[in-house]
C-alpha cells in the first residue's frame, strides 16, 4: 500500500486519502496507534486541507487520539477561525451514520 502512495499517476486511479484511510483503519484494527497516527499526520503533511474524518471513521480517529493522550484538532471536522467560530464542513449534510447494520443517512 506505501508504495502505491509513491506513484505518480495515482490520483488518476484511486485517491490518496482512500490509501491512507486504509492504512490508518488497518493500524488502528492492530492497535498500533503510533503507526496510525503518524499515517494521519504524513496525510495532512501531504494535502494540509484534507478532511480526515472524509476518509477514516471518526470513531477511530477519537480511539487512535484516546489511546495516545492527544486531543482531537485540527483536521478533524469543523475548522475554528481565529475567534473561536467553527468553519463548517462542505459534507455535514451528507452525513451516513452506521448502527446495528443499518445505513442512515
């Protein structure tokens, strides 16, 4: 998968951040939090505006931060302007949710 991340058409056949939201979500099933957090800042580092939770399951990027004593920030959902207000995200109203099985959107 690291080595898909290297190739320099890949845009064209599968976005970046579904590599690295794979990877993260695999490091994070094996509870190498560590790993999985520095694939989210290597992810940031290559597009700063990325919106992580587009790619990783929130609950996961909570666990991986839980586990390593890191608050959540940037990155991770709305954007706080300099006076505290909160950026909204482009995809908050597209939001499908998960439970016992069933999609909801």
């Amino acid at each position: 998968m690291q080595l898909l991340l290297d190739e320099p058409d890949l845009e064209t056949a599968v976005r970046a951040g579904d590599v690295y939201g794979f990877m993260i979500e695999h490091m994070a099933r094996q509870e190498n939090f560590k790993q999985a957090f520095s694939l989210m800042q290597e992810m940031r580092q290559r597009d700063a505006s990325v919106n992580m939770a587009y790619f990783v399951n929130m609950a996961t990027i909570e666990r991986i931060h839980h586990s390593l004593g890191i608050p959540l920030g940037r990155g991770m959902g709305g954007e706080e302007m300099g006076d505290g207000e909160e950026i909204a995200d482009e995809v908050d109203d597209e939001v499908d949710v998960e439970l016992d099985g069933h999609a909801y959107a």
